[in-house]
C-alpha cells in the first residue's frame, strides 16, 4: 500500500498528466538534491511519454555545467545551492529538452553539507513555463529521505498550480 505522500505525489502526477496532455505540452527536470526522483514519480505512470519528455541528474556542479549549461562562474559566486543556479537549471532544461516547462530543484539534502546559510533541508527551485521563470526557496525539516521527497511534492505541486494560474 502507498504511504500518503506516495498517493498525494501519485495524485499531483496524475493530475499534471492529465493538464499537460490536454495542452500538448512536454515536461523536463532538472534535478540536484532528488537525483531524478522527481523524473521518476513521473515516468512511473504509464503513458508518461507522452506528457514527460526527460530528465537530467545534475547532482555534481560539473553536471550542471556540462549538462544544462549553467555557468561555473554563476556556481562559483552564488553556490550549487541557490536561486541563481535553480533558475539557470531550469533554462538549461528547457534549452536542451523538447519541451515547454521544467522544473529544476538544487538543495542540501543532509545529513551533512548544511552551513549557516544554507542549512540541510534549504531547497532552491524553479520552474519554466510558458508563462515565464518562477523560483522560491523552502526548508524542509527531517531526514535526507524526508527533505528529498517533500522537494518532489513541493516541485510539482507548485508546477501543477503556475501552470493553473496562466491558463
């Protein structure tokens, strides 16, 4: 039996299914801290192809550059960890994928890697839509497995709610 997170990220993914389809639009991520748990709520429902498109895993800064684009001076200046490198992930996304919204999360999972400014469970994200380029920042409390699946909640919950609001 599904957990209640389970089910509550296994509606939202219906759900954006479901919109997505309905507008002929393409979905990809671009995932840190979730190492692509976020690309795989979505491709676990069947027919997701059709709605999901990719998902890059750019959990190292090298990845980031060298998969989305984003650059090593922006990493340099503000940390993996922050708006800028969110936001740059989530252009990255849409610039190298076949798709018409992304989202992007880059946070500090824990249980170590934490500082004073970006304590473990600070989680950057952001989101491509055709209504333009969304961020915001969250902390999450609990564990590494609590921090990294409220990050997949938030992210498409939010998603699911931007792409309501610019129909």
């Amino acid at each position: 039996m599904a957990s209640p997170l389970n089910a509550s990220v296994d509606d939202l993914v219906a759900q954006l299914a479901a919109l997505l389809t309905a507008r002929g639009w393409m979905l990809a991520s671009a995932e840190s801290c979730t190492g692509g748990m976020i690309a795989a709520a979505c491709t676990d429902l069947a027919g997701s192809s059709a709605w999901f498109e990719r998902g890059f895993v750019s959990y190292s800064n090298a990845a980031k550059t060298e998969l989305l684009g984003v650059p090593t001076g922006l990493i340099a200046t503000h940390g993996a960890v922050s708006e800028a490198v969110a936001r740059a992930m989530a252009q990255g996304a849409l610039a190298h994928a076949h798709a018409q919204c992304a989202v992007a999360v880059t946070g500090v999972a824990g249980p170590t890697g934490g500082s004073a400014d970006k304590p473990v469970g600070t989680v950057w994200f952001a989101w491509a839509t055709p209504g333009g380029l969304h961020s915001e920042c969250q902390r999450f409390d609990g564990g590494r497995a609590a921090v990294r699946s409220a990050t997949v909640e938030h992210s498409l919950r939010t998603l699911m709610d931007l792409l309501h609001s610019s129909a």
